[in-house]
C-alpha cells in the first residue's frame, strides 16, 4: 500500500504564529498564562497546551489583575479587548492576520453603507469575532441555499469566513447578483485554506481511501472531509491515530493523507507510523514532505 501526503497539509502561518506567540509569552512570564478561548482548534494542542500552565478561559473575569489574556486564531469582540486592558490584564493579540482581514473588510462595508453578508458557519468565534467588528446591519448566510433570507437591499457587501470552500463563495455570488442592485464581493477565503482544499480534492481524486487529519471542532478540516467526501465516499475524518481501524485498509492499494490547518506535524507522524504497524510493512511516502 502507498500512502500519499498532500503536498498542503497542517499547520498554516497563522496558527504557527498564534502557536509561537503563547509559547514564548509563556516562558517569559515564568506562570500560568490563559487564552481566551482555546487557542486552535485541535484538543491535542490545547491538552499540550493546558499540560504547561497555558489554559483556556472563556471569560475575562477568570483571570486575575496583572495576568496575561491572548486572544485565540480566530479574533474576538474589540470591546472585550479594551475591557481586558482596563481590568489591568496584558492583552497578546494572536488573531490570525487573515482573520484580521475579514474584520477589516467587513468594518469598511458597514461604513460604507452595505448591508453586509457573512458567508460562514453561525455561532463559529470567527464570524463572532467579524460581527462584532463590523457593528452593523448584518446577515450570516451558511449558504447560497439561504440567500431568500436576505432581506431587501439596494446595496450589498460580502465577505467570506477564512476557511469556507471556494465553491461556495462562486454559488453564492451568483445567486446574490439576481437580486441586488450593487453587490461588491471581498473574497477573504485565506490562501492556506485554498492551498489546502486544492490538494486535498486532486489527492481524493486519485486514492482508493482518504484520511483528513484534525480537530472535529475546526471548520478547514471539516471542511477538508467534506471536500474529500465529495470525490471519494471513501474518506475518514480522524483526529487521533487511536481512531484508525485495520478495516479501513481493506482492499485499499493507495491511501492519501491531508489534515487541517490546526493539525501539527506530529498527530500526522502518529497516523502513518500506526499505518505502517498495521500494514506490517514500510509504505512510501510519495508527493509529501519527508516525516
């Protein structure tokens, strides 16, 4: 059996960056530092996390005057930031630059007077984190098959959840422009995340069996699966080795391997090494980095 590893998979910038940024905040700080929210989502990271006195709160009021608050990959509300400041706490802001992005673009909408459209998943922190940025006039549409939710406007702004498909955003825009006089589009679907996509669709379509790697809580791998799924029925959503099974490799003679942008390299180690146990052999690892 050959395994396959999508040229893009796994931890993008901004999660290296927000990853970096904890870390040395906390061997600076020589103490328990907390982040709001998890930081990433993949538990794994954030039990490694937890294990050295970097914990998850979700709520300012937890941490104690002087302590230290980082603010998770996927932004928050700007109020909860100047609250923090003003309770004494030290603020690191590791939001995602291409988060920072969306924020932006949907900020200017509203100033500009668009009703602003955001296509993503309702109640995820990102689209939290843009509404509360924008302070306007709003819809969150999961997609195009909602558009009639809309309610009536001349002029209408999108932006676009960082890890949605590009499918999507195209299905969308071409139900939008039916039904609004002026619609200006910010496509602010990150490049890891269509770097990542891309791969994983032209893997799916060339294996007999697809793993997609990463936290069940994160949308790009989600998103990931169902990306797969959609060229090849037979794909697994796994975020541990532990969850492999001998009956998934039954009759399969290439597998492939994507995972996440908040998979670190070393969950994807694990997964092909429990491969290799079970396939009582040393598959080569072809189209990939070397693990």
């Amino acid at each position: 059996m050959d395994i396959l590893l999508a040229k893009h998979a796994g931890y993008c910038y901004g999660v290296n960056r927000a990853i970096k940024m904890t870390l040395d905040a906390s061997e600076q700080r020589g103490g328990p530092i907390y982040t709001l929210g998890p930081l990433i989502h993949n538990p794994q990271v954030i039990n490694k996390l937890t294990e050295r006195g970097i914990f998850p709160v979700e709520d300012i009021h937890e941490v104690e005057g002087g302590g230290i608050i980082i603010v998770r990959c996927h932004g928050i509300d700007p109020k909860v930031i100047l609250e923090a400041k003003n309770r004494g706490l030290r603020v690191i802001d590791a939001t995602c630059p291409y988060v920072r992005k969306v924020q932006d673009k949907a900020s200017l909408l509203v100033r500009e007077g668009y009703f602003l459209v955001i296509l993503g998943e309702r109640g995820h922190p990102e689209i939290n984190g843009i509404v509360a940025c924008a302070a306007g006039e709003h819809i969150v549409l999961e997609s195009a098959d909602e558009v009639n939710n809309l309610p009536r406007r001349r002029k209408v702004g999108l932006v676009v959840q960082t890890t949605q498909s590009q499918s999507n955003l195209v299905a969308l825009v071409s139900e939008l422009i039916k039904r609004v006089g002026e619609l200006r589009v910010y496509n602010t679907i990150c490049n890891a995340t269509m770097l990542r996509q891309r791969s994983a669709l032209e893997l799916a379509r060339k294996t007999d069996l697809m793993l997609v790697v990463g936290g069940r809580n994160s949308a790009n791998t989600t998103r990931l699966a169902e990306i797969c799924k959609g060229v090849n029925a037979h794909t697994f959503h796994l975020e541990t080795a532990e969850e492999i099974e001998e009956r998934f490799f039954q009759e399969v003679g290439t597998l492939g391997i994507t995972a996440g942008a908040s998979t670190p390299d070393w969950i994807i180690e694990e997964i092909v090494q429990k491969i290799k146990v079970i396939s009582s052999g040393a598959p080569e690892l072809k189209h990939g980095r070397a693990l």
